[in-house]
C-alpha cells in the first residue's frame, strides 16, 4: 500500500489500464484487481480515480465498453482495447521507459 | 467532434447516469463475491466492498465531469429555471416583454427599411466592379446628363476603361389591354446588358445586337420573374404575347429570382430591347421621329464593367481621353460637357445617395434611442425585482454559490426575455413594414420591393438587437445584485430598500431620470415633425391654383398606343366633351400640376441675348387651361385654339411673373420675344427643339407663379407653351365644376370616367382625383408625413415605456418603503406629507431628467432641421408642449402610487416586520 492516487503520475493510471486491457476484456473491478496483482500489491488503484479514467479512456476512443456476465454471472460492463488504444499503449510504453531512464540517471542509479 | 458527442451525452444523460450507477453497483457485488471467497460472512463481505468502493455519489459525480459540457448544461438548467421564474410572474413577464417586443420592432422595421435601401447588396454580379458615367456641365458641376444612342456606341467602343458598358432607360409602360391597363416600369436596355451585369435569364433567351439598332422595332420582351408569378406563373408564358402599351410584345425571357435591374426602391419589371425605344420611352416629342439615332438626346444611363485590374484611379487619364474624343464626334452636345465616372445610383432619380443615407442614420439613431430607453426600463424592472431576490441570492452565496455562476443565471434569464421580446419585435417589424408598404403603395402606382418577409439580415438584426438589449439591461443588475454583503442581506427585511446614499440630492433612480430625458428627446423632435408636418398641409394648399370644385383626370395616350397627332386629337375630343358636361364650367389640358414631381426644364433667354440664359420650368397647356385652373392672367391673354392646337402657328409663350421680372427687371414682359435654348438638363426637351433654337417666342401674356415643389422656398421661374409646341403624352385634364354634381365627389369622378370611357375605351386612365386628394396624396407630403408618424410613433413608445417605468419604480418603492412610512406615520407624519414626500422624490426625478432631455432634444432638433418644413429647429410650441405632455404624463405616474402610500396602515404594517 505504498502509493495513493497523489502520488501517481499524471497520466501513469492511463498507462496502467490500458497495459492491463492488452491480452483481454475486462471489467473495472477486474482492471482494479489486476493493477493491484501486476504490481504486487505495491499499486491499488482508488474507484474515484479508475471511474473518470475509465470514461476518459473511452471518450478519447481508446477503449470501449460492452456489457457481459462476469465469471461468477454477474452483469458487468467489459472494457476493450481499440487499435488507437493499442498505439498508444505503445506510445505510452516507449514514454515511460524513456522518462524512468532519465529519471534514474538524475538520481545516479544508472 | 468530442464536444458533438458531449452534445448528444447531454440528452441522453438520464440513460448514462443509470448504466454508471449499474456499473459500480456491478463492481460492489463483484467485490462482495471476492470477500466472501476470502473467508467472509455476506453482511461483512458487503460491507467491506462499500468501505473499499468509497462514497459512491462523489465517485458518480467525478466520473460525470469528465463527459458532459459543463457550461452548456448549466445554461440549460439556468434557462429552464429562469423560464419557471418568468412563468411564475406572468404580470411581470408580459410587461418586460411587451417593452422589448417594441424596442426591438421599432429597430428591425427600421433596419429592414435601412437594409433594403443602403445596405442589400445589388442583385447583379460583383457591384463594386459597375461604375456610371455621366456627362457633367463644366460651368455648373451640379449639372450631370446621360447620353444618347450615338453616343454610347462611341463610349462603348472607344474606352479603355471598361470591359463592356451597357445602356438603358427606365420608363412606365401600360401592361395589359384596354381597362385593365397597369402602369410597370420597364427598363429600355441594350443587348449587351444583362451580359453586362452578369446576370441571365433563367428561361429564353436574352436580346439579340440587332434588336437594340434604332429602328429595329422587334417586339419582344424579357419579364422579372415576381411578373412571371404575378401573371400565374405559368411556363408557357415564353413565346406568349403580352400587350405593351397596346402593342402585343413576345416574351423571349424570364429573369431569375430577386433580380431588380439597377435600381433597389423598386422592380424593374420588364426589360426591352433599346429597338424599341421610340415606340414606349413616352419621352416628349414621342412620333416627332427617330428619338433613338438622335444625338441629342440623353435619355440612356451607362453603366460600364471595369476591366480588371482598372480602378479609379487610374481611369482618369483614360475618362479625360474619352471626353476629347466625344467632344470631337459631338461638338454641340458635349461643348463644355466633361465626362464623370461614379458608383450607380441605387435609386432611379438621385444622382446620388448620400442624402438617403443620412436619413437612414437619423432614423436608425432614433429607433435606437427607443431600444435604449426600453432597455433602461428593463434594467429598472430588474433590479427592482432583484431587490426581492436578494435573500435567495445572498443565500446562494453563503451556501458556496460562486458569483460568476449567480451572474450567468441572471443573464440567461435576461436573455429568455430578449429572445421572447426579440419574438414579438419581428412580428411588430413585420406587420409595420406592410404598413408602410400599404401606405407608399398608394403614392407609387409601381412595384415596390420593401422586402415585408423577414430576411435572413432581418433575423440576424433582430438577433442582434436582443444580444445588445440583454448585455445592457441585465448586465448590470445582475452584477449589482451578486455584489453580496452575505450577512447584511440574510439578516434584513427581505426586499426592503436599504441602499445607503451618499448624495441625497441626486435622483434616487437616475435611470428613470436617463429615461426621461431620452424620451423627451425623442417627443421634442416628434412635436416638430407633427409641426411641420401640419405646416406641409398649408403650404400644400398654396399652389397658387383654386383647388374648389377641380378635378384632374391624369391620362397617358402613349400607354393605349397612340401616337401624338392621335393623341392631340383624343384630347382635343375630350375636352371638348368635358367642356359640353353639364355643370364643368371649363376644361383644359397641361402636361403638369403643381407639386407633381415632374419637372420639364429648359434654358430661357431674350431674344438675341444668350448671356441672359438662365432654367425655367416649362408646362404645355391647352387654351381653357387658365380658366380652368383659375390662374388669373395678370396681361395679356391666354392661347387660343389655333395655337394650342397646331404646331405650325405663330410661336407665343405665356411666362410668370418670376420669370417675367428675371428676363425684363425693368420694364414689361408683354410683347417682347425670348428664345429657348439646347437643353442641357435631364429634363424632356420639347418636340422638334433643335428646329426652334433660334425661333424668337413672343410673348403674350402673364401669370402669377405657381409652386412646382413643397420644398421651394419662392416659387420657381416657369413658363407656358401651347399644348401642340409643348406636347407630352402624359397629360393632366384640368376640369372645374361650377358646384359638385348631386352624390358628391365619388359620383363626380364616376361621371367624369365615364365620358373618358365614352370618347375612347382604349385610354387607360391612371388617376381620377379632386385637385385637394391630388395634393393630399402627393409623396412630398408623404415623406413629410411619414416623418411626422415615425417621430411621433417614436415619441409615444418611448413616453409610454418611460412612463410604464416611472411608475413601476415608484409604486415599487412604496411597497418596499412601506415599513418605513408606516413608522413615520405612527410618529405623527401625516398622509399628506407622505404623499408630498413620494412626490418630491419623483419631482426630483422628472426635474432631472427634463433637464438633461432638453439638452438632447436642442441637439436633435439641430440635426434635423433641415428636414422641418418651415418650422425652427427651436420652435417654442414643440418645445413646451413635449416637456409639458411628460410632465404631466409623469406626474400621473407618481400621483398613483402616492396615493397609496398615503393608506398605509402602521398598525398593519409594524406587526408585520
């Protein structure tokens, strides 16, 4: 539990999802879950920063949003990767890398 | 395209809202079902996933700011609200509306008249590329001509300034056969004009080079298309005949939509070929041969293209070799002529249009003026009704309620108001430029295209007007209002005027003072127009005619096809009919009556004596025309039948007296001889002029002036020529009754249309009236007129709405004061004081605003002056009459209220605070 939503970089959250949505639909609870597992529980991700994100994800037409049963036959709203979402999760992958890069030679780690 | 999609989220917000709420509901359960898989009981797994969701209205209210426009959704929900309001206060909403609603009409049929005479673009191709060349007088720059056929071939030709220039005459003809004759203006045009003008006509064909040579009388016509759909608009009407002054014409053409020629007051209704010219111009001297090939005519306006790249500028040099070479092909016509290059006019007569457009100025400064002062009340009403607000509004504040949101509520609100008011001025605009219409359509006996249909310049104007009336009149209350003293408010009476004032002499409401003194500007300047307009009826009636028991037949040969010697004879007929009619005491013809419009000018001079040459306006007469019209003859005699009949008789002329004293100060006119001379104006020269220049006429007799013009201040130099030397087609029959035969003025005028029937069915005749209708419809007292109802239409909504707005905020004042009189009255003051009280404050406020009016209505009266007839611009009895009307109109509104305030109960009033 090391971080809250202050503490994440503007626009890292929108990475995050769309990285989680790359292999397959999901739900936002299921996208929340995910994060919390790909970081190791080092990341949870608050519902009142996942939501908007979510909606703004979609206005931009990155993702889109169909309703489907869940695994245990709950009503749920599934998210999808679009192909624009696909480029820029890429764009955002190459972004990130390069930032974590420079950031760690400031600090002298590299 | 995001906002569009927010657009559309908008309406469809109910529907989103619930699949959100659906959607977290879904991830709570989900959540609940992983608590329970990890070892919870149900009631704890719940409760733990609504703890770890959060608060779920705050989440909703986060994930919705990102879809929706934040600032359209609140302008809909201000507008709803404020719709509510004004729904709830209908007395309120009526009044607020009905201000406006006059305002604003005032401004659109205003701008509607404004837009259709200066402003609408021309209805031919690239207008700013047409230029006309005029023909000016060297001596007399304010003397321009036009040009006749032979010259224009020469300009056209010869110019290296213009790409192509085309030709035309605008002249009424008859349409339509026997009775049912309507009079048209047609415009006489060369072959290259529409091509000219870049315009074609939408079916057939247009003219042909050979159709426009002098000569070449090829019957055809090219119709507007408002004639089309006034002739039912039937397809088959190409290749049809119409008759044209009693000739049957082929229609070779229809014009496309909105296309009035050259002119914009009015239609041009048919176009004909310049071939045709003699045939319908109905120009003087019409039969005395071919006036087409005559070079010394000027009866064809040019209008050129410029070439491109050509400008002004740099056309003189090619202007000033055109006037040499003209000179050179034209040496009697163009001595001493210069040729002038300038936009066209847009109008048929004026050479040019800056008169119009100050008028046009003036009336859209008056008009503002009202929307101003219709504003001002707004405001008023407003902040009054803002007052009893101030509770809510101060409570919005306290409650978080940011001042610029409370500030956009007002306005939107204010603006609910315009559009409505904005609703009601179009219609107002709209039934008021019909009426207008109606009323210019008598004058006219043409088409007039004053567009009554609102344009898309009109809605926008009218758009316009609400945007400007909304940011003045509810700007700035709701800027006053929002300014919150939080605490100050919640804790007073609500509603209760509070406002501490540091200067008490001031009026307590200078916008009902600002007010008062705009509408007594605009009352002032409507009290001088009625004036003048009431001086305009007297100076009408001092034609110098005795107007008792005449009647004037106006009659035009020309339009049933006749040709002069027909003509002559058709009128010699008449009038000797006319004559024999039991109870005409006398008849005779003239080509013009006094105030007609028509000027006939010629240059005059002693025989043998051209230096003393100098205008007069010419009128030809038969031999009973005197009589008939009672002119006394002064010397001398009238003509007699041998000379108004027979243009071979000895040459006599009759002169008036102004002309009489300029050509012989010193002694008699009687026997002497004057010659006429070239006509250098654009006024009809007479039949077979260049053969009479060096005839000498003798004079035979003397007249009083007549008064050609409302407008003149002496009467012009004038003389008459016998009926056969000065014809015209176009005629007035004098005819004076001894007494009005039984049945009065409309039996009268049947009898008299009847013999004109009788003597040939054929003659169209354009207009049967008593001299004193004659003068009472002429369009100089029209547009007299017409300024006096405007002002006075003006004068009496701004004195309404201003008086509709002292008296709201009086008696709102009262109301709201009420605790406060009641404490003076239960401390001993006594009704009446109160009531002097509420007076004195409205005193003040009149006094202010009289005065300041006054300064106005000095200023206005300065500007328009010039259009008063024979009224000062500082007239004393518009100048105590408007101030006096106010005053009293005023003091009635405050006197109501007053009264009221004196039947205040303190008893009541004191329980209730």
């Amino acid at each position: 539990m090391a971080t809250n939503k202050a503490d994440l970089l503007q626009g890292t959250l929108d990475l995050l999802i769309l990285k989680s949505l790359q292999n397959e639909p999901m739900h936002g609870f299921g996208i929340a879950v995910r994060i919390q597992q790909m970081s190791q529980d080092m990341l949870t991700v608050e519902q009142g920063s996942l939501y908007p994100a979510l909606y703004r994800l979609e206005e931009q037409g990155w993702i889109k949003a169909e309703w489907g049963v869940s695994d245990n036959n709950r009503k749920a709203k599934f998210y999808t990767l679009t192909p624009t979402g696909r480029k820029q999760l890429q764009a955002e992958e190459q972004s990130w890398a390069n930032l974590s890069i420079a950031i760690n030679r400031v600090l002298g780690n590299a | 395209m995001q906002w569009l999609r927010k657009i559309a989220a908008l309406f469809r917000r109910g529907k989103l809202d619930a699949e959100m709420a659906e959607e977290m509901r879904a991830h709570i359960e989900l959540q609940t079902d992983r608590n329970i898989a990890a070892g919870m009981d149900p009631d704890e797994a719940r409760y733990a996933a609504l703890r770890q969701f959060g608060n779920v209205g705050s989440i909703q209210e986060q994930a919705r700011e990102v879809r929706r426009l934040r600032w359209l959704e609140d302008f809909f929900q201000d507008f709803r609200h404020g719709a509510r309001l004004l729904l709830k206060n209908p007395g309120f909403t009526a009044a607020a509306v009905a201000v406006l609603a006059l305002g604003i009409g005032a401004n659109t049929a205003v701008f509607n008249l404004v837009h259709t005479l200066l402003l609408a673009p021309a209805t031919y191709a690239r207008p700013s590329e047409i230029f006309r060349i005029q023909s000016q007088d060297v001596r007399n720059p304010n003397k321009t001509r036009d040009f006749s056929y032979p010259a224009y071939r020469d300009i056209r030709k010869g110019n290296a300034i213009f790409s192509d220039a085309l030709a035309s005459a605008l002249t009424i003809v008859g349409v339509g056969e026997k009775g049912d004759t309507r009079r048209a203006a047609a415009a006489v045009v060369s072959a290259n004009y529409f091509s000219v003008l870049g315009v074609a006509p939408v079916q057939g064909r247009g003219f042909r080079p050979e159709e426009e040579k002098p000569g070449a009388a090829s019957p055809v016509v090219i119709v507007s298309h408002l004639f089309w759909r006034k002739h039912g608009g039937d397809p088959a009407m190409l290749g049809s005949t119409i008759a044209i002054n009693s000739r049957p014409f082929t229609v070779i053409g229809i014009m496309p939509e909105g296309f009035t020629g050259t002119t914009s007051l009015f239609f041009t209704e048919l176009w004909l070929p310049l071939g045709v010219f003699d045939l319908v111009a109905n120009r003087g001297g019409a039969g005395a041969g071919n006036l087409l090939a005559d070079p010394a005519r000027a009866d064809l306006e040019i209008l050129g293209r410029l070439k491109p790249g050509m400008t002004v500028a740099a056309a003189a040099p090619a202007l000033r070799a055109l006037t040499t070479s003209l000179t050179e092909s034209y040496p009697i016509q163009q001595k001493d002529q210069v040729l002038v290059m300038a936009p066209p006019s847009r109008f048929a007569s004026l050479s040019n249009d800056r008169a119009v457009a100050w008028v046009g100025a003036l009336l859209m400064g008056m008009a503002a003026i009202v929307l101003l002062v219709a504003c001002l009340n707004l405001t008023n009403m407003l902040l009054a009704r803002g007052t009893a607000r101030r509770k809510e509004i101060a409570l919005r504040l306290a409650l978080g309620g940011g001042r610029l949101r409370i500030v956009r509520q007002l306005l939107t609100e204010g603006l609910l108001l315009a559009l409505l008011g904005g609703g009601g001025g179009l219609l107002l605009a709209r039934w008021s430029s019909q009426l207008l219409m109606a009323s210019l359509g008598r004058m006219i006996p043409i088409d007039l295209v004053l567009a009554t249909e609102p344009q898309p310049a009109l809605y926008a104007a009218a758009a316009g007007f609400c945007l400007f009336g909304t940011l003045v009149f509810a700007l700035g209350p709701a800027l006053k209002l929002s300014r919150g003293d939080v605490v100050t408010h919640l804790k007073e009476h609500a509603g209760e005027d509070v406002v501490r004032r540091r200067w008490n002499f001031l009026p307590r409401h200078p916008l009902v003072s600002l007010q008062i003194a705009l509408s007594l500007a605009l009352l002032t300047s409507a009290a001088l127009f009625m004036r003048s307009a009431l001086a305009a009826e007297t100076g009408a009636a001092e034609t110098g005619l005795r107007a008792k028991n005449l009647f004037l037949i106006e009659l035009d040969a020309a339009l049933g096809g006749h040709d002069q010697v027909q003509a002559q004879e058709l009128y010699r007929r008449l009038g000797e009919r006319l004559a024999a009619l039991p109870g005409v005491e006398s008849a005779g013809v003239a080509t013009d009556v006094p105030l007609s419009g028509l000027d006939f000018e010629k240059s005059v001079q002693r025989a043998g004596e051209p230096k003393s040459a100098s205008s007069a306006k010419w009128t030809g007469v038969g031999e009973d025309y005197f009589k008939a019209a009672g002119l006394p003859l002064l010397r001398g005699r009238a003509f007699t039948v041998v000379e108004a009949t027979q243009s071979g008789s000895p040459p006599v002329v009759i002169v008036n007296e102004e002309l009489a004293k300029h050509l012989w100060p010193e002694g008699d006119a009687l026997g002497r001889y004057l010659q006429l001379g070239e006509d250098g104006t654009a006024a009809d020269p007479v039949a077979g002029d260049r053969n009479h220049v060096a005839a000498a006429y003798e004079v035979v007799g003397i007249v009083p002036a007549t008064r050609h013009s409302l407008f003149e201040s002496n009467p012009d130099m004038g003389f008459y020529l016998p009926y056969a030397r000065g014809f015209q087609s176009h005629v007035f029959f004098h005819v004076k009754l001894a007494a009005l035969l039984p049945g009065g003025e409309t039996a009268t005028a049947d009898q008299l249309r009847g013999l004109v029937g009788e003597v040939d069915s054929t003659l169209p005749v354009l207009s049967l009236k008593s001299c004193a209708e004659m003068l009472d419809d002429n369009i100089q007292i029209w547009i007299v007129r017409f300024g006096a109802v405007l002002f006075s239409a003006f004068g009496g909504l701004a004195l309404s709405i201003a008086v509709v707005g002292v008296y709201g905020v009086v008696a709102y004042s009262v109301a709201r004061r009420s605790r406060e009189i009641g404490i003076r009255m239960a401390l001993g003051a006594r009704p009446d004081a109160v009531q002097k009280m509420i007076l004195g404050e409205g005193a003040v406020m009149l006094g202010g605003g009289v005065g300041l009016g006054l300064v106005l209505a000095l200023g206005i009266g300065k500007v328009v002056s010039s259009l008063l007839y024979r009224v000062g611009a500082l007239d004393p009895l518009a100048f105590v009459a408007a101030p006096g009307l106010l005053a009293v109109a005023t003091f009635l509104a405050c006197w109501l209220p007053a009264r009221r305030a004196t039947k205040v109960d303190p008893m009541v009033v004191l329980r209730a605070g």
